[in-house]
C-alpha cells in the first residue's frame, strides 16, 4: 500500500477543498484559509486529476509522471492566467504574490509526494 500514498494524499486533498467548499455555503470562513486554501490545494487537486486519468485510461501509462519541466510550464501559465490576466476581465479575481507563492507550494506538494508511476497491475508490489 506504501505504492497508492500518493493516491491517499490526492483523496485527502480532494475532501479538505470540498469539506472546505461545503463549509463556505454557511458563510463560515476562516480569512486565511477563504484567502488562500484554494490556490493551495488548486494544482495538486487539477495535476492530480490529470496524472490518475492518464495513468488509468490510457493504456501501458501506469508509469506515467509529469516532467519538471512541463510542472513549470504549467505553473507559469496557471499563474500568468489566474494573476496576469484574469483579473482584468472578471472583478472576482483580484492579482495577490501570495497566490503566486501558494501555487508554488501546491506545485511542490505534487511535484514531492503525488507525482508517481501507478504499481504494474498483478506485480507482488501493487498487493
């Protein structure tokens, strides 16, 4: 089971946005968290979602990982959009550095603990 900790942690993140998503219709915020628990949890959560589809729908891609290098493209161009541009064009959306740095953190949480190759189906491993 030590193989699926990164699946694990992909479903704990997945409940705490939504638990948290959940708590919100209440109007019971906390400021720090309504401020940056989503720009945190928001790339581990998408890259994740990717990762498992890829590594589960398409065939012979179980060790399947995401490059550093398209980790960065991807959190250049999720930071251009979400801080560059949209605040532009939608009021909601306000351009704040410490989203940048959640971001980077959530980026790092993938790259560190959830960016892994599924286990070989019938291996001793995958048991």
């Amino acid at each position: 089971m030590k193989q699926l900790r990164h699946f694990r942690l992909y479903l704990v993140l997945v409940l705490a946005a939504g638990s948290y998503k959940f708590v919100e219709l209440y109007d019971a915020t906390i400021p720090l968290l309504h401020s940056y628990l989503e720009d945190l949890l928001a790339l581990p959560i998408i890259l994740g979602t990717a990762l498992i589809a890829v590594q589960l729908l398409l065939p012979g891609n179980r060790n399947f990982i995401i490059t550093r290098r398209d980790l960065l493209i991807i959190l250049f161009l999720f930071t251009l959009y979400f801080e560059g541009v949209l605040p532009y064009f939608n009021e909601s959306f306000t351009a704040d550095p410490f989203d940048i740095l959640c971001y980077f953190a959530g980026a790092w949480i993938f790259k560190t603990y959830m960016n892994r190759a599924l286990p070989i189906k019938n291996s001793p491993l995958a048991h």
